[in-house]
C-alpha cells in the first residue's frame, strides 16, 4: 500500500524541463543578477555599432545617417593615400610595440620580486608605492612629467649637480616615445603586477618545501615552479595586449603632443580625434577608427591561433 502510494506521487511529480528553457526556468534569478551588466554591453557597445555606416556615407548631420549620400569606400581610399598615412601608422606600432615590449614583462618580474620578499611591511610599503601612481588622473600625471622633467625640474636639478648642465627632455622630439613609454611603465606596474601575484599565491607551498629540500636555488626554484603557474595569466593578457597593438591611448598623446614633437606624437587616436571633432568630418575620422578596429581584431585573431597551437592557451 505505502509502495503504491510514492508511485502515485511519483507520478504526479513533473519532471524537470530540458534544455534552454528549463536552465531559464531553474536559474532565472541567477540570469537575473547579469541582466544589468548585459543591458550596459549591449546599449554602449553593440547599440552604437548602427553608426559605423558613417563610414560608407557622405554623412552630414542636417541629412541624418540615412539621408546622407553612400560613398562606398571613398574615405578608406583618402586616408591610405594620405600622405600622412604611413607617418601615423608608424608612429602608432613603433609606440605600442614599445609599449609592450616594455610593459609586459616588468609587471611579472615586480610580482615575483615581492613573493620573494621576507619582510612583509616592506612588501606592503613597496606594493603601496607602487600601485600608488595607477590611481593619478592622466591630466595631472602628464603634468607632473612636464614638471619633473622640465629645464628646471627634479631630474635636471639632479643631473646638474654631477655634470653642471641640464638636458632638454621636453624638446627632444625623438625622446617623446621614451617618456611616453617609461612613464606608463611606472604608472601601471604595481596595479598590473596583481593578477601575476594572486596566480603566485595558489601555487602550492609544498612545491617550494620539495625544492629547497632538493637545493633547488631561487632562481630554479621561479624558472621550474612561479613560471610556469603563471604562465597561462601570461599568455591570456599578453593575447589581449596584442589585440590593442594600434589602440594607444588617446588622451596621454594628446597632452603629451607639444608642437616641437608632433612628428613623432601624432598617432591614430590624435588625427581622429583633430579630423572628427575639431575639423567636423565625421565621415572621415569614422573609416580610421573602423581600419585601427579592424587591423586590431585581425591581429588578435592571428595571436590567439598562434597561441593555441603553439601552447594550447588562447581565448577561445
């Protein structure tokens, strides 16, 4: 009799609905909390995508998008035959090459410094140091370079004590990638070092116990054991700050530029910004934002294949 009835109730249980819409039905609370985050991508992301039309137009804003007339390619074709086209693009690649080159790897190297430090206020000190400078705004944060590095600055001051004369920082033109450069490495280093460090705290304390038992230095002990646990961060950020190779900051250039550099210091982001909203051709500034995109994602999508080959890690 009892066995008769839980088959009864058994049967009168609904099973569970498969598929999407039973997942929904299951978790729509959870799906509920990403809503936001998913209404924001697609407003300020995906939204704005409907203008890159511009770009084929004749746009003029009295005619509306549609209204303007279609040019097809016309715009792509001026700027390639610009003779201000190889100049920016140059001035683009050598200065985020430059960038990486240099800012890749020194956050990974501070990281592993401060794992091996002992005394632990010094690390908090040097961590607070460090991370210190990522939260300057970047208009006072370029004024504080030219300060530093103005005729009568700090390091000027320094260098005249042992050589009795200064150096002219701020108009050596050719020296503009290099402030550029260094002055982003020291601005992000602590802040990009913390995703190297919270990958070095998983790493397993009994590994290193293994290996000094062993007499493994701590040179062998970085190379055999933090480097390859935090290879796989590596290769994730180093895919993505590939992806971003002619996306060079737009607003640290622009402070930057100085009339006596602008050879050097014009880069795409700049000329957009000087076409498209100083000059008002939005058509224009539109195609070589749409080219930096393009060329970005295609470069993106070659590293990130040859990643998965190579090291069988990549985005997707």
């Amino acid at each position: 009799m009892v066995i008769e009835q839980r088959n009864q109730r058994a049967a009168t249980v609904k099973p569970k609905s498969k598929g999407l819409t039973g997942q929904l039905k299951r978790t729509w609370v959870l799906y509920l909390f990403v809503l936001p985050a998913l209404l924001y991508i697609a407003i300020f992301n995906y939204a704005p995508l409907y203008g890159i039309q511009i770009a084929f137009r004749d746009y003029k804003p009295m005619d509306g998008i549609w209204g303007s007339a279609f040019v097809g390619f016309k715009h792509f074709k001026t700027f390639f035959t610009s003779y201000q086209f190889w100049d920016l693009l140059r001035n683009t690649l050598v200065i985020s090459t430059y960038s990486l080159l240099a800012g890749f790897p020194i956050p990974i190297v501070f990281a592993l410094l401060l794992n091996y430090l002992k005394s632990g206020r010094f690390r908090k000190v040097s961590q607070m140091v460090t991370y210190a400078p990522h939260f300057i705004s970047t208009v006072v944060f370029c004024g504080m370079i030219f300060i530093f590095l103005a005729n009568d600055g700090i390091f000027n001051q320094v260098i005249g004590l042992f050589t009795g004369r200064s150096v002219d920082f701020i108009g050596n033109a050719k020296g503009f990638k290099h402030i550029y450069v260094w002055s982003g490495v020291m601005q992000g280093m602590g802040f990009n070092s913390i995703i190297y460090i919270s990958a070095l705290t998983a790493v397993s304390p009994e590994l290193h116990e293994a290996a000094i038992v062993d007499g493994a230095t701590k040179l062998q002990r970085i190379r055999h054991i933090d480097l390859p646990a935090i290879l796989p961060t590596a290769i994730i950020l180093l895919i993505m700050s590939t992806g971003q190779i002619l996306n060079v900051g737009f607003e640290k250039a622009f402070l930057l530029q100085k009339p006596i550099n602008l050879q050097y210091s014009e880069i795409i982001s700049t000329y957009v910004y000087k076409i498209g909203i100083t000059k008002a051709q939005y058509s224009y500034s539109t195609a070589i934002g749409l080219f930096n995109n393009l060329v970005s994602f295609i470069v993106l999508v070659i590293v990130n294949k040859i990643s998965s080959q190579t090291a069988k890690i990549s985005l997707w």
